[in-house]
C-alpha cells in the first residue's frame, strides 16, 4: 500500500519520538485505518525516505511515481480537513454558517503542492480521510470534484495513458502548485518529465 500525507512536522526516523506530532499523527491513523489481511507493507514518504542522504533521495524522487502506481491503494490524510456535522442543533446559531466537507475539501492545501500531482495521477486507488481519520471519498467516486479542483481532465485522472496529453497540459496540470524547489516542479511537469515518469506514462 501507498500512503501520503500530508507535510507537517517532519518524523523522526526512530522510535524514540512518538510523542511529537508527526508520529502521533501516523500512528493514530494507522491504528484507525482497518487493512486487509493482503496487504504487507505501508510505506510513507515522510518516515520512509532519508531527505539526508542525497542519493536515497534522488532515487526515491525518480522512482516515486512507480512506487504509488504499483501501490494497492494511496491514502491521503488530509491534516487541514474537519469533519462538520451539518445537521442543526438546538441554540447552536453556528451550525449553518460551518463549512461542509466539500468546500473544505477544495480549498486543502493538498491540492497546491508540487509533489501531490502524481499522488493523484498515478495510483489507481486513492482514498482521502479528513484529520479525525474519517473516510471521506476517493479518486473513483469524486471524479467532477477532483477535475473541478485541479483542471485535471477527468480521462487523465481514470486510466486514459499521460503520453495522449500535450507537454502543454501537463505543465497546466502543475503551474499553479507550489514546491520548495521550482527546478524540480518544472522537471516533474514539463519537458523533462521522462525523467520522472517512464515515456508510455508521460
């Protein structure tokens, strides 16, 4: 299985810190999650990748769009996303003006970051839960929403192969995330995408 989430404080490679955010954070949401007894490994970008060693993680960069394409499924945890009961309550002059899961959903900031594009793109699977660790949709049921989103076209999100678009709409795909390195945004979308993602993909 793929699993992403989304950047916040970054763990630690041992387990001598699971008290700060970032562990209490995957760990409260694997024990959450309910896996099937087929799957043997979750891999996390965040614990699983040495960003100190330079060469792990050029590799890890070049192979990550295969990594989640072969992934059973890709979590994405959304940590900027509430659950809302939407219902009215008694003396509760807020509950109208709360925002519904759809309105907090499009404006994550999971949607503006480089390195998601192909979190989205390339695993057939891909499943979103809310920061209470709340199942909320996937890629297959929220086909409209996404391509609302992102511009994506809907036959790129669902299987139609990344090599029939233009250079040009993939960079579109991508301009308006932001990453820390704008080289590598530029690499990931334009025409060095080969580098990335394999010629029958891109």
């Amino acid at each position: 299985m793929g699993i992403r989430f989304r950047r916040g404080y970054p763990p630690r490679y041992d387990g001598r810190h699971r008290e700060e955010q970032g562990w209490s954070r995957q760990d409260s949401f694997l024990r959450r999650s309910s896996a099937p007894s087929w799957s043997f490994y979750f891999w996390i970008d965040t614990c699983c990748i040495d960003k100190t060693n330079g060469a792990e993680l050029n590799e890890a960069i070049n192979s990550m769009f295969w990594w989640y394409r072969n992934a059973a499924r890709c979590y994405v945890y959304l940590s900027d996303i509430f659950v809302v009961d939407n219902q009215p309550q008694p003396n509760d002059q807020l509950s109208n003006a709360r925002p519904s899961w759809e309105s907090t959903f499009r404006e994550s900031r999971w949607f503006t970051r480089g390195w998601t594009l192909q979190e989205l793109l390339a695993p057939a699977s891909v499943l979103f839960f809310a920061k209470d660790g709340s199942l909320h949709g996937d890629k297959a049921s929220l086909p409209q929403e996404l391509h609302e989103i992102t511009g994506i076209s809907i036959s790129a999100l669902y299987a139609e192969p990344l090599a029939h678009f233009s250079a040009e709409q993939r960079f579109k795909w991508a301009e308006k995330r932001k990453t820390k390195r704008e080289k590598k945004l530029g690499v990931l979308a334009s025409g060095h995408l080969r580098r990335l993602h394999p010629d029958h993909l891109w």
